[in-house]
C-alpha cells in the first residue's frame, strides 16, 4: 500500500473518531511458539503511530521483538448499521524504558476523569520500574462504516451482484 494511501485512510474522520476516542484495541501477533494471538490492550495514536505499551517481562514483548509483524483493530457500534472498523497491518518496534510511558498514561486518560487519571498514575508509577513501549507503524490500513456502505472490497463486490 503507498503511504498517501494509508495517510487518506487514517485521515478519515470515522478513522480518526476510533484512534483518538476508542481505548482499547485488539492486537494480534505470532507468539513465541509460533502460534497466534488475538490480545486486548489499550493505545494510543501519536498522530503517526499506535502506540501499546507493556511490562517490559510481558511474553508480547519477546515475541514481538522477533516477529514484528501485527495486526490491530480498533471497532465500534453494536448493530450492524454502526458498526465501525480501523483495520491496521504494521510492524512493531519495541523499546524498554525507565518508568512509565506517557502514552500508557495518555491512553488510559481517554476513559478516566482528572481525578481517577491522577490515582491511575500514581498507581502505574508505583508497580512498573519500567515498561515497554511498543510502536506500531502502518504499512496497510482499511476503515470500513458498514452503515455507510463502506465495506471491504469482498462484500462490496457481493452487494454490487444483487
């Protein structure tokens, strides 16, 4: 996919609602065992990447170091006119750091009023002596609003048959 492609994709207002306003993401991944995984996890948008972040002794962490390959998807809506998906295919890059990541921090006050986001710092600043920060960069990237008639190419092809 070229990169203007991806940047008209993430640069969706749908896409954008799910990056900046959504909490949580499913990650997937080849384990160690080279098995897959399909986890939940919180993230943040940096604007270029999703950014995921970890106890630096996750077994994520060296499975991703060896397989950066990863998929994520962010979704919405519990009907199938509003149902909203941000599907990312990337690689991750993985770096231990002291503390706690401000993404972590940045991600969980999403969800959180001032006073419980303070709580949720301090706590996160007592347990982790560090973390890893896991950076996801696009190199595929789809936004499908099933309600709008934006769906994946397959179904599309369908719907255009009848």
């Amino acid at each position: 996919m070229e990169r203007h492609e991806i940047e008209d994709e993430l640069a969706n207002t749908g896409a954008q609602r799910l990056l900046t306003s959504s909490s949580m993401a499913r990650l997937a991944y080849l384990a160690a065992d080279a098995t897959p995984r399909v986890i939940p996890i919180g993230f943040y948008w940096t604007g270029e990447q999703v950014v995921v972040s970890t106890a630096a002794t996750a077994p994520k962490v060296a499975a991703l170091s060896a397989r950066p390959d990863v998929a994520l998807t962010i979704d919405s809506g519990d009907t199938p006119g509003d149902a909203r998906a941000l599907s990312i295919r990337g690689w991750a890059s993985v770096r231990i750091v002291d503390g706690v990541t401000e993404e972590y921090l940045a991600s969980a006050r999403k969800t959180m009023d001032a006073e419980a986001a303070a709580q949720f710092e301090q706590n996160c600043r007592e347990l982790y002596d560090q973390m890893a920060r896991i950076a996801i960069t696009p190199h595929w990237v789809r936004y499908y609003d099933f309600g709008a008639g934006r769906l994946p190419r397959f179904l599309q092809e369908l719907v255009e048959q009848l």
